[in-house]
C-alpha cells in the first residue's frame, strides 16, 4: 500500500472543510436558542433600578437588543433601531452588556434612545445565557416567550426590513 498517500488524503479532507467554512457567512451561525424559551433572568432597569424578567413582556411579541457604549458596530445599527422604534411595531428593550451605567445613559444621550428601556448586564450573565457570541445582537421574542430570530452582529435596514419586522407582524396575529 502507498502509505504516503494518507497523509495528503488528509489534508485534501482538511482542506475542503476550511473552504466550506471559509465560505459560510459568520452572521449566519444558528443559534440553538432559536425554537426554544428565552433565558430566564431579573436585572435592574437602567435608569430607574426596577427590576425587568421577560416574564414582564407575557402576551407581547418584543425585540431584545444587546448593546454597548463601548461597541463600534453598535453605533452603525443605532439609526435603523431609533427607525423602528418610531414604527412602535413592538417594544424594543436594550441589553447593555458588560457597560458602565454613566456611560451607557451618555451614550443614550448623545446619539438617542430607541428603547422602551434598557436593562443592565454588567457583569455579562444574562448575555452568556443567551449565547452573545459578540456585541450587538439582536433577538425577536414571541407572546410566549419563545426567541423566534437571533441576528448576530449589526441590524441593516435590509435584515429590519425583509426579516424582522415581517417576522414580528406574522408573530403578533
């Protein structure tokens, strides 16, 4: 047997799974959380320390957004969520994670605040729970709870536009 012809049977191998993983789109990677109950949690609100659960949001099809002051890309997304939250299609509640509240409320303040609210992660718990592979992501939940979409990295007018707001119309008949 031509013994040396394992070794470039396995990079040949190798090499076929690197290019098909090299071709896959990063943003496109399914989330297991999608189908299944949002993460149970209870954080303080931003700016009023009241405590927020997603139990609160029971009957209602909402949007959780995962943000920091401290995240660039953040800011690229920020105009299309200050949009939508003029539609008040849905409520749109802001995770900001692993921020320092001075900072977060100045960064609210100085490009907008879309949100209904946003609650705080400081220590990042909840973002693990819900499997933030990267600041932002965005989540679209049902009536019951259940997370229906997870867009990882930036919301573009064309995903809020084709994905998510024909999701949420969908979701809330």
């Amino acid at each position: 047997m031509k013994w040396f012809l394992i070794p470039l049977a396995l990079f040949v191998v190798l090499a076929v799974f690197l290019g098909l993983g090299l071709s896959r789109d990063p943003r496109e990677v399914p989330s297991p959380l999608v189908g299944k109950a949002a993460p149970a949690f209870s954080l303080p609100q931003l700016d009023s320390e009241a405590p927020f659960s997603p139990k609160d949001m029971a009957g209602k099809v909402w949007l959780f957004n995962v943000w920091a002051s401290w995240c660039v890309s953040c800011r690229q997304e920020h105009p299309i969520l200050v949009d939508f939250a003029k539609t008040r299609l849905a409520p749109l509640i802001g995770l900001d994670y692993k921020d320092k509240r001075d900072e977060a409320r100045a960064w609210l303040k100085r490009f907008g605040n879309p949100y209904d609210f946003s609650v705080v992660d400081a220590d990042g718990r909840v973002g693990i729970d819900y499997g933030v592979y990267g600041v932002p992501e965005t989540y679209v939940i049902d009536k019951t709870g259940t997370i229906r979409f997870k867009q990882i990295g930036p919301v573009t007018a064309e995903v809020m536009q084709n994905k998510i707001v024909p999701l949420i119309k969908e979701l809330q008949k």
